[in-house]
C-alpha cells in the first residue's frame, strides 16, 4: 500500500543507491520498486524488483509472474527447466506485431537478506551488461525519460512498462520523498 512511510522507506533506499551507482537516478530504482512490488505489499524475500536468481544469491525463489514470449523465447525458457513453467493467459490473443503473447509463469528469484541489499543489486545490474550504454549515456545527458524509454524494453516484457513507471516517477509525493532524501544524505 502506498503510504508516507513506504514511500520515505524507498526514497531513502533510491538514494543510497544513487550514491553506490551514480549512473542510476533514485527516481528509477524508487520507481521500479514502487511498480513492481505494489509499494512493498509483494516483496517476497525483499525482492522488490523482481531480480531473477543469479549465480551466487543470498536465495533463491520458485514464484509465479507474467511474461511476454516469442515462440522461441518460450522454447529457451521451458529448455532451462528447474521446475520453470508457463501457460498462455489468453490462447484466443493473437500475438502482438512482435510476435510476443502473454504468459502466466514459474520462475526463480532472487532473495535478499534486507531492502538495501536488493537495491544495491538493482545498482549494480544497472551499471553493468546491457545497461551499462544507458547508465553511461545519462551520465552525460541527465535526461531521465529518454534513459527509462531506453532501459524499459531490455527490463520488462511488457509494452507500457516505460510509460507506468514514468507517471509513478512523476508523482510529486515521490519527486519530494526523493529530495528529502537526497538532502537528509549531504
């Protein structure tokens, strides 16, 4: 649930992810972990962004989310195996112009022993690997909505994912917790 003391509990989290990862503007990780965890109401295991499990994890997950697939990427998904699933939502939807269709999935997930260190994870995912291009180029532009139109579509399957988490940015309870934060850091 969104209330002033999750957000604050975000604010504080993004901005000291700003500071381990400069390249990573408190408003996305903030952002990112409002959207995807519904305000912290579904942050199993502290996972509020939903970080899929990687080699040497505090913890690991088996839980269910929504994916969008190609036909290939749906074959390389069910080949990983480990008790992975997934079922089409909706098998009368044709597929979208990128031959992608929604599915209701199994997949593991990374566990955190607190909220800092899933935010610190999302820092350092953000700066490396196929983010590190945008991180760099905010950097050197500081233009936030070009930076999230960039990442979006490598992140998240689904379409409007820039767009929601741009209006969740934009709030300007979230832009205040954000400055409140950054000032309670100098």
């Amino acid at each position: 649930m969104k209330s002033p003391e999750t957000i604050k509990q975000l604010a504080e989290a993004a901005v000291h992810c700003e500071l381990l990862t400069p390249t990573c503007p408190g408003e996305i990780p903030m952002g990112q972990a409002a959207l995807e965890s519904g305000w912290l109401d579904h942050a199993p295991n502290y996972n509020c962004f939903g970080i899929k499990s990687y080699k040497n994890e505090y913890g690991r997950q088996l839980l269910f989310t929504k994916e969008w697939f190609t036909d290939k990427e749906l074959k390389y998904f069910l080949g990983l195996g480990d008790s992975r699933t997934a079922n089409l939502v909706d098998p009368s939807v044709p597929p979208r112009q990128d031959g992608r269709r929604k599915y209701k999935v199994q997949d593991w997930f990374a566990t955190f022993a607190c909220l800092g260190d899933c935010f610190a994870k999302r820092a350092q995912l953000f700066s490396a690997g196929r983010y590190a291009p945008i991180a760099a180029a905010y950097a050197i532009d500081k233009k936030l909505e070009k930076c999230v139109r960039s990442f979006s579509p490598i992140y998240a399957t689904d379409p409007h994912y820039a767009d929601t988490l741009l209006q969740i940015i934009n709030q300007s309870d979230i832009q205040m917790a954000l400055k409140t934060a950054r000032s309670n850091k100098t």
